[in-house]
C-alpha cells in the first residue's frame, strides 16, 4: 500500500509504445488485432499498471460490436473512440497520480479500468483493489466485472436472505459461475440452470440442484423460488414470473437478446410492469469499486469463492479467445496474459 515518498515522478516515467489489442471499425473478432500503441498517461487520481492478465467477458464483446447502438454514445458513434479494448485487470503498478493515496509502485493489484488488453493500463484508484494472495494474475484478472455483477445482483437487487431458494440462469457464464457461489456463501439454496455438457461445472461451484435446459424448463411449476438472478438474456419475463413464489423477485441483467437499440428491452418492460405485481422485478447497473472488490477478495482468501478459470491465451491470440466466448464454448471464464 502506498507510503509517504512512494509516488512515482510521471514526468520521468516511460511513456513511449506499448503492445495492445486494438480495433478501428465494429465487427466481429476478426476486427481485433495486435499493434503499437501510445503507453497511456495518468491523471491525479488514476494507476498505472504494468498488466500481467486481463478478462474477457460480454462487456468487452459489446464494445467490440457497438451493440446496442445506445452504447455507441460512450464507445463512439461511427468508429470506436478508444481503440484499446479490455476492462478486467490484474498486474504491477508502476506509477500513482498524485492524489493516490491507497497504492504504490510494486503493488500488486486487480481492477476494473480501461485498455486492459495492453501491456499498460490506467485504472481509477476507485476501482483497484490488492490483488488477492491465493490468486494468480491470470485468476484474478477474471474476477472484477463478473463477480461483482454476481455478488450486487444477489445482494443488492436481489436482497438475498439465507435460507431463500435461489434460480440461477445462465449459471456456467462468467457472471453465473460467482453467482453459485456468493449464493451459497449467503446461505441461500441454489438451483443452477445450464447445458448438458456443463452441469458438472455448476455442480463443482457448490449448486443444490441443477437444470438442463435442453431437456428441463424451469418454469414447468415443479419448484417456485424466492429469487430468480436471470443472467442468460432470453427468458420472457412471464416464464420468469411462473418461476417464482407469489412474492418472489427476479432480477434481469445480461443484454444480449435485449433488443439492438438499448439492449435493455426486457429490463424495461420488467421495471414498469413491476409496481403493479406482488412479485418484484428489477435490474441494476453494476459498477466495480473497491469496496466490493475488497469483499470478494475476503470470501476469495476464505475458500468459499474461487474463479473458474477455462483456460488463457496469449494477448496475441484475443481473437481466438474472443471466438470461443461468442461461440457459448467458454466453462466460466477465460484470461488474457501479457
């Protein structure tokens, strides 16, 4: 952590090129590819990490399609407006603005910012935390966006009690993965939905129950529960009120069937219906702070929460990495490592 005499001059920092993964126009992963690019700079209130692993999860696949066209707005309207992709980090800092107070040069650290999928990231001191002993960078860089989406969706939108009965969708996803788990540290019982070749994966993350949706619909009235957490973005939200009790709430994240506009289209239609139903049915955005971090990082130590890491590839090969993760192959999470 950060000590008095431990800033770093900027002024005397390297700030020539660096290696990233870039793209100019939107596209599928074919519009990824390596090249050099400026190192970036940073402000008084930002870090600068040397970056060891980065994660690739939908947020990151949106941005390199420009959907929904609403998110054009912060991406760039015609072309992306910064080239750099990648959110997830973990690495080395190896510089501090000068109101950084929390970190220092040689910290090892994990986070959410921007251009993580370079050698060099700036990060906002808001949204690192002190990477976690037992993690790899590679674990590590899985973490932010995914567990922290997992753990506000239950928690905070969800407002999960222990000994509630919780559904869990898309549950060998990236965000689904965290879900099993943080449910399960809550005290909740879970049952997780997801493909034949991939319920060993949730039964490994600790779920009670588990539902192969090719062959079992979760909506069938067998079981009702008091918190559906939908993270696979197409069940229609009246399938997802039949799966809960008469007081129950589901809560919807994830957009990828959300319309191409706003890719928020099922969230909106749930949100205004739901002041007139018993059920509860809401949403949330999800950003990454330390805070929440710091409380992952606590269960992570603990045992009770570890990333499910498919497997990694070399900055160079995003693409192939990128593939994989539009092709549904991915069993929790993949890395890039640097």
């Amino acid at each position: 952590m950060a000590t008095e005499g431990q800033h770093v001059s900027l002024a005397g920092l390297d700030t020539g090129t660096m290696r990233a993964i870039v793209h100019d126009r939107y596209g599928n992963a074919e519009v990824l590819h390596l090249a050099r690019v400026p190192r970036p700079k940073v402000a008084d209130r930002e870090v600068l990490v040397r970056v060891r692993a980065a994660g690739l999860d939908r947020g990151v696949w949106h941005v390199m399609r420009g959907l929904p066209y609403a998110g054009r707005l912060a991406f760039g309207l015609r072309r992306p407006r910064d080239p750099v992709l990648g959110f997830d980090v973990a690495g080395t800092v190896v510089a501090v603005g000068s109101s950084v107070t929390r970190f220092a040069v040689g910290d090892d650290v994990y986070g959410f910012g921007t251009g993580a999928f370079a050698e060099y990231a700036v990060v906002p001191e808001r949204s690192l935390a002190p990477k976690p002993a037992s993690l790899s960078f590679a674990q590590a860089a899985v973490v932010p966006v995914s567990a922290v989406t997992a753990l506000k969706g239950l928690r905070d939108a969800g407002r999960l009690q222990a000994g509630q009965h919780v559904l869990i969708t898309g549950a060998s996803g990236g965000v689904g993965s965290y879900a099993v788990q943080l449910a399960k540290a809550l005290g909740a019982e879970v049952t997780a939905v997801a493909s034949t070749a991939k319920l060993d994966l949730v039964r490994s993350l600790g779920a009670d129950h588990v539902l192969d949706y090719t062959r079992e619909d979760f909506a069938d009235g067998a079981r009702r529960y008091d918190l559906v957490l939908d993270i696979a973005g197409n069940p229609s939200i009246a399938r997802l009120r039949r799966a809960l009790t008469p007081t129950g709430t589901a809560v919807i994240t994830g957009g990828e069937d959300g319309g191409r506009i706003t890719g928020m289209g099922r969230q909106l239609r749930a949100v205004a219906l739901s002041p007139f139903l018993r059920q509860r049915l809401t949403t949330f955005v999800g950003t990454v702070r330390s805070a929440e971090l710091e409380q992952l990082t606590e269960y992570i130590e603990a045992g009770t929460v570890t990333p499910s890491l498919d497997r990694t590839y070399p900055l160079e090969q995003a693409s192939d990495a990128m593939r994989r993760l539009e092709a549904g192959d991915v069993r929790g999470k993949v890395a890039l490592t640097v």
